[in-house]
C-alpha cells in the first residue's frame, strides 16, 4: 500500500468521483483505484525458496548448456525465416519485372497486388484460427508474461509456429511489419521449449 493512503478512509477521500463527461483528457485521474497501489521490488533469488533449494552439482553446466542451445536454435529459426523470405520476395519481383518487360503493366500490378494479398490472408488466417497468441509485437505479451500475467497462449508450439510463418509471410507480403519484436516472442517461446527437450535432462 503506498504511504500516501494508510488506510481505507484516505483512499476514499483520493479516489474522488469524477463524471465520465468533461473529463476524457484528465491525467492522473483522481478515481483511478490503482493510485493506492504499489507494486513489490521482487527477484526470485532474493526469495527463501530459492536460496535454500538443493542444487544439483552439474546444475552450472546444464544451465550454459541450455543458453548454447537456445542460441542456436534462435539462430536457425531466424535464418529460416530469412531464407524463405527472400525467396518470395525475389519471386515476386521477378515475376512482376518479367510482366513488366513484357508490356503487360496491369497484368504485373494485379499479380503483384494479389500476391501479397493472398500471402497476407493466409498469415492472418492463420493468427485468427490457429495461434492466437501470436497476435501483436509479442514484447509486451513477454513482458507481461514474466511479470505474473497469464496471458493466452503465449507459450506454445502454435503461437511458435504461427509467429514465425505469420511474419515471413507478413513482410514478403509488403505488410508494414518488422522480425525485431516477433523474434523478442519466438525466443522465449524457444527458451520455453528447451526446457522440454526429451529425456529431461533440464529437469
């Protein structure tokens, strides 16, 4: 509780009604229930739990172990993505200065257009009915996520899949979209993932 509210009669003399008329720019707002609220400077290895666990003699390398791991298979995620990116969008170039070197201007407009529209499409399809959790940045999402917020489907093999193919065909489709965020989202759920690694040698 902050120092500013040391009990409920204080925080309800502050959080003061306010119409919802005339006042849509107020900042701070005084009705803000949050006010009174603070949160706590909390680490997990600053907790008894966690101090006082039984660690296991290896536990240092198989720590380094899973952060090569995760290196590595981030890497080749990234490099993936890239490689099939590249692809379309040579494709698509291509074919369009091809109909354009033939004269046929609408006809290289209208694949151009309805290519990157279907590539659009199908990464939208995918977010909408597969991998939810892969809407957005995804920074926030994992911001949150270790923050306490149990957010849907953050973590998981859908959302990996989809972020990953809903970006490449994302930007090969002329979104205005970018990999920085989306693979902040891809790492952890990979880091995730490594934990799960069978033969549980994590564990």
């Amino acid at each position: 509780m902050s120092p500013a509210f040391k009990n409920n009669k204080d925080f309800k003399r502050a959080a003061a009604k306010m119409p919802a008329v005339g006042n849509e720019k107020k900042f701070p707002r005084k009705d803000n229930a949050f006010m009174a609220k603070e949160s706590i400077s909390y680490q997990e290895y600053d907790s008894r739990v966690w101090s006082h666990r039984e660690f296991h003699p290896n536990e240092v390398y198989l720590e380094w172990f899973a952060y090569m791991l995760l290196g590595i298979f981030i890497a080749l995620t990234a490099m993936l993505m890239d490689v099939i990116e590249e692809s379309l969008v040579h494709f698509k170039d291509h074919f369009t200065q091809d109909q354009i070197d033939e004269g046929n201007l609408f006809g290289s407009w209208l694949f151009y257009a309805s290519f990157s529209a279907f590539l659009g499409v199908i990464a939208s399809t995918m977010t909408t009915f597969w991998g939810p959790g892969a809407a957005g940045s995804g920074v926030a999402e994992i911001i949150g996520y270790v923050n306490g917020v149990n957010y849907p489907e953050t973590i998981g093999v859908n959302t990996l899949v989809t972020k990953v193919f809903g970006v490449v065909l994302g930007v090969a489709g002329t979104l205005c979209i970018g990999k920085e965020g989306p693979l902040a989202h891809i790492g952890g759920i990979i880091g995730a993932l490594v934990l799960y690694i069978p033969g549980n040698i994590f564990q």
